[in-house]
C-alpha cells in the first residue's frame, strides 16, 4: 500500500480528459448500435478475434476499444473465447502459413449462421505482407468475408462506426 501511495505522490495524476465532443459522439454512435444489435440478435453480438500474424497494431486498438473511454460491452459487444459461442469472427493481420489451419478450425467450430469480419488492411488482402514468402494472403480468400473494418489500424471509434454500419445495412 505504501509503494502505491509513493508511485502516486511520484507520478501524479496520470489519466486524461476526454473531449466533450469525443465523448457525445461515442455515446451516440454506441447508443445507435446497442440498439440494432438487440433488434437483430434479441442480446449481445459475441465475437471470436484471431490473430493471424499481425503486427499487432490492431490489437491494441481493440484492446482500446474495451477501455473505459469506448467500452464495447456497454454497447452491446462481447468478446468470447470460444468459437463455439461466438456469432462472428473478428480477423486480424495477414494469414501466416502457421495459422492456417487454426484459422479454418476456429471458423469451423462456429455454429451457423456465423460471418467474418476483417480489421486492418493486412487481414483483407495481406497488406505490405501479402507478397512474403510466409504469408498465405489475405483472408479472403481463404474464408467468406463479409464486413472490412478499413485501416492501419482502425482507431476505435473506426471499428464501432464501421459495425454500426455494417448492421444498419
């Protein structure tokens, strides 16, 4: 407790404020999207994100897109970590050759109906990655894609608006 106390004498206050204007249209954007998610699955929309060799870049910003700031379970959007309870799967980075397979067993797992959804230019067509000798390309063509969350990488606000419009579609 005493070393807690120190770091926060040491450092001070570390958060940022975050600009009214951010802060509306997130709330906006998510209000509009927890309610098409309830109209179109009755609960949450559960999505399985794989990995597939990315630089990670896109982690990070659906990492972020959890934060308190955005908060993507407040707006209807859980992360599972089984495919077998998964709705969608959430693709990042290009298709290395070592996960290949894995990505086709997750994507197998799923139970119908179920669709793939891309995040950053790597996982649509393999990005600066797509010509290397380790990398299988994109992953469409290798799967049946359905929605591309444009970006290197998708900011998160990118990633939410781009879902919200996916569903109104």
């Amino acid at each position: 407790m005493i070393d807690i106390l120190k770091n926060r004498i040491l450092k001070g206050i570390v958060t940022r404020q975050i600009e009214p204007e951010l802060a509306q249209e997130i709330e906006a954007v998510g209000a509009e999207l927890r309610s098409l998610i309830q109209q179109r699955f009755g609960r949450s929309l559960h999505l399985r994100e794989v990995d597939t060799g990315s630089c990670a870049a896109c982690e990070s910003e659906i990492i972020a897109a959890n934060n308190p700031i955005y908060d993507l379970q407040r707006f209807g959007i859980n992360f599972t970590a089984s495919p077998r309870h998964a709705d969608a799967l959430l693709v990042t980075g290009p298709v290395s050759k070592n996960m290949l397979a894995a990505l086709k067993k997750t994507y197998a797992a799923m139970p119908e109906p179920k669709f793939v959804v891309t995040c950053g230019d790597c996982a649509l067509d393999g990005g600066s990655f797509k010509d290397s000798y380790y990398v299988e390309g994109g992953v469409k063509k290798i799967l049946p894609v359905v929605l591309h969350i444009p970006g290197c990488p998708p900011s998160p606000l990118v990633i939410i608006k781009t879902l919200l419009a996916f569903l109104v579609a």
